[in-house]
C-alpha cells in the first residue's frame, strides 16, 4: 500500500556528519531505524572529516547533513563539495562550532536539538532549587558526621521552599523551561532579562525586574545567559556581595559568566552557597581552592543531555527530517539574526 504521508520532495538523501564517539551515543540503532524510514540515509561510518575522498563523495549528493557534536566547520570548501546541501539538522544545542557565514549565505535551512538539550537542564536546575531551600546536602554531611538525627522542631524558620524568591538570569531556551517546571511551586520568580518585556514577563508568570534587585532580592539566583562578549563576567563581584546571607547561585551557563575570583571570595566569607555545573576552566585544577569551600557543590558538567536523554535529541531530529522531507519546515530553526543571542 503507497505511503499516505505527503511528500514535496523526494526522500533526501542525508549525511550524518559527527564524531564517530557522539554518533555511538546518539544515533543508536532504533535512531538510524527511524531515519532510515524518513530519508535516503548515506551509509555509516559517519563523516568527522570532511576532506577526504569518501566525504567528498558522500557531500557530492547531500541534501541535509545531519550533525551532532564534533561536526567540522561547513566552510565554503565544504559547501563547494556540497551542490545539493540545502539543510542542516543538529543533533545537540548549539551550532556556533560548525554553521558559518557560508551556510547563510547559500540559503541553508538550519535546525538544533537545542530545545530537547535544555529539559534536562532545568530538571537539574529545578531539583538544585528545591534541594538547596532544605539544604538537603548540609544536612545530609552533617548526619554523616554526627549520625544522629536533629530536632525537627528547632529547624530554623530560612530553611525550606516555601515562599522563596528564585531569580532566573535570562529567559533562555533553558531559562524559560526552568521558570515553566517552577510553576506548581510556592515560589516567587523574578527574571532579569533586558529583551524581554514587563506584559512578556507577566505572560511567563514571573515578574521582570532589574539585574541589581535580582541579586539583591532572590534566594536564589540561577544563570542560564549564554556567554556573549557582553555577558562575560556579568555576575560581578558588586553582584555576589549584594545577595542575601545564605542565598544560592546556581550556575548551568558558562563558567566565564561569573567572577569566580570575586565568588571564591564571597563563598570563603561564608555568606553564600553555589551550586556549580560549569566552571572557569571547566575542570578547575586539583589544587583549586573552589574545591576546598564545604558551601559550593560543583558538579562536572551534568546538567544537559546524557546516558537515555541522548534520546530525545535522536527523537527531535529524526522529526526535523521527517518534518522537511514533507515540505513543512522545521519545527526548531535556528535563525541567522538570533545566533548573536544565542548559547
């Protein structure tokens, strides 16, 4: 029986072009089956070289190149290789590392995993939140050394999640899923983001405010602004000193964001906590004091997709061919105008 799914195009012919370690863990078979239903799929191994012979000859009938993590930059050599490219799906968040100006310029229709890569981000976020506001990690250090259970009664009245003020920096991708998973909660959101509007603040059911008032007012404050040339260091030492005794920062972002100088110094004056999954370098050297402070937990680089979650970002691209195979545009493009803005 003939397919009932409409079709513009033919099935395209597509490329997966990655490393060969981020095709094993993201393209598993149930994957590569699923693609293989909705386009003309170039044999494996993947390309992560797009010099050689057997890629040149591969790009010589590529219509999508679907990429992931270690994709070679899609220069103009690459595109001269490439007559019949007209799309690109991304199998992880950001395109920066292999989309160039040359891409745009041809025209080339772009899509990224970004949204699938930002749940468990703020999963993370999220559990980090409510974990702080009891101060599970605290206590649960301080049982182990005393191994005797507190009175519950004396619990003093800052600890818990209810009423807490959350300040998210950015309505990111990640920053909005974050302020979307706190819904169901007792907590107020504040958001400081300067291209967001107050009536768009209020229609995410948060209230917008300026970056000095977050810092000042939040219990915690989590980071998801991309890191720009204008937000290197943006979370300053004046900033750090400026939060509540005892309030949180939570940093998903990037470690250049913050002044980690300037919070190693506040975190050793013990007046406040970080919890941190990237740091400035991403992994500090062993004799780093910031693993010395007992008030910061730094994780390595967790939050985003990893293990079963890598399935999502296989399941949101086979989709996105699926969704241009059949001539209705991708669901997640990624725009020219806004990479400025983006992670």
């Amino acid at each position: 029986m003939p397919s009932t799914i409409p079709h513009s195009r033919p099935r395209p012919r597509t490329v997966p072009a990655m490393s060969r370690h981020a095709a094993t863990a993201v393209l598993g078979p149930g994957s590569l089956a699923a693609l293989a239903e909705v386009c003309d799929l170039a044999p494996l191994p993947v390309l992560d070289d797009l010099t050689t012979d057997r890629a040149r000859a591969a790009l010589a009938d590529a219509e999508l190149l679907l990429t992931g993590w270690g994709c070679p930059p899609l220069d103009a050599a690459v595109l001269a290789a490439a007559p019949r490219l007209r799309a690109v799906v991304h199998t992880a968040g950001s395109v920066r590392g292999h989309i160039t100006e040359a891409c745009w310029e041809r025209g080339i229709e772009v899509s990224s995993a970004a949204a699938a890569n930002a749940l468990p981000v703020a999963e993370y976020t999220v559990a980090m939140i409510l974990l702080s506001g009891k101060r599970v990690l605290e206590r649960a250090r301080s049982l182990r050394a005393t191994r005797r259970r507190d009175d519950w009664l004396d619990t003093p009245p800052d600890v818990g999640n209810y009423g807490r003020t959350v300040g998210i920096l950015s309505a990111s991708l990640i920053g909005r899923r974050v302020i979307e998973l706190l819904a169901p909660y007792d907590l107020r959101v504040l958001l400081h983001d300067p291209y967001v509007s107050a009536a768009e603040a209020a229609a995410l059911g948060v209230r917008q405010t300026g970056l000095g008032e977050l810092f000042a007012q939040s219990d915690v404050v989590s980071v998801h602004t991309p890191l720009l040339p204008a937000t290197r260091g943006l979370v300053s030492r004046e900033l750090l000193v400026s939060m509540r005794p005892d309030a949180v920062l939570v940093n998903t972002s990037r470690g250049q964001v913050v002044d980690q100088d300037a919070l190693l110094d506040v975190l050793r004056k013990n007046r406040i906590r970080a919890i941190l999954d990237v740091t400035d370098p991403e992994i500090l050297p062993p004799e780093h004091p910031l693993w010395e402070c007992d008030n910061a937990l730094i994780t390595p680089h967790l939050a985003g997709s990893q293990g079963n979650e890598w399935r999502r970002l296989a399941d949101l691209a086979v989709g996105e061919v699926a969704r241009w195979a059949a001539g209705d545009g991708f669901a997640h493009p990624v725009h020219r105008e806004r990479l400025a803005f983006l992670a």
